[in-house]
C-alpha cells in the first residue's frame, strides 16, 4: 500500500488514537481521575498532531501535482479528523465540568 491509501490509513489510526483518548478522559474525569483525564487528553493531542501532520503532507502533494483523487477511503479519514478535533473540544469542556461540579 502506498500513496493516498496509506496516508488515509495513518490519518484514520491516528485521529482513532486520539478519539479514544478524548472518549477515555471524559470517562477518567466522571470518576474523579483528573489527573489521568489530563495525561490522556495531552496523549489524545500528540495522536492528533500526528493526524494532522499526515493531512499536511495531503494538502502539499496536492499543491504540487495537482488534484487529488477523492475515495471513500479519504472521506473517512477526514471525516475521523473532524470527529477528533470535535470531540476534543467537548472532552475539554466534559471535564472541566467535571472539575468544577466535585
């Protein structure tokens, strides 16, 4: 695998890391943990970093060949991408909530 399909699948595994650390920090910060819930949004932001870093190299390779050919597989891991930065909004604010309520 090379080219689009294997950078669609590192957005998808990197935005899914950062995904389930957001979800898993909620979680932590409902029972009390915060200071895991910290640890595992700041885990979730490098794997979307990460994400973000591979949808960089999307965008420069389409700046310099050209159109870039649209697939389901590509529409997934954008909209992963999305779904995480998303999310890690609401987290942020799930467990300030949180914080303040205990």
């Amino acid at each position: 695998m090379e080219g689009i399909e294997l950078l669609s699948f590192q957005m998808i595994s990197f935005n899914g890391s950062a995904r389930s650390c957001f979800i898993e920090a909620i979680a932590a910060a409902k029972e009390g943990d915060f200071d895991r819930a910290e640890q595992l949004m700041a885990e979730g932001e490098e794997q979307f970093v990460e994400g973000h870093r591979v949808h960089a190299q999307l965008i420069q390779q389409e700046a310099q060949e050209g159109n870039t050919a649209i697939n389901l597989l590509l529409i997934h891991a954008e909209d992963q991408m999305m779904s995480a930065e998303v999310l890690k909004i609401i987290a942020a604010e799930l467990i300030d909530i949180h914080k303040r309520i205990q």
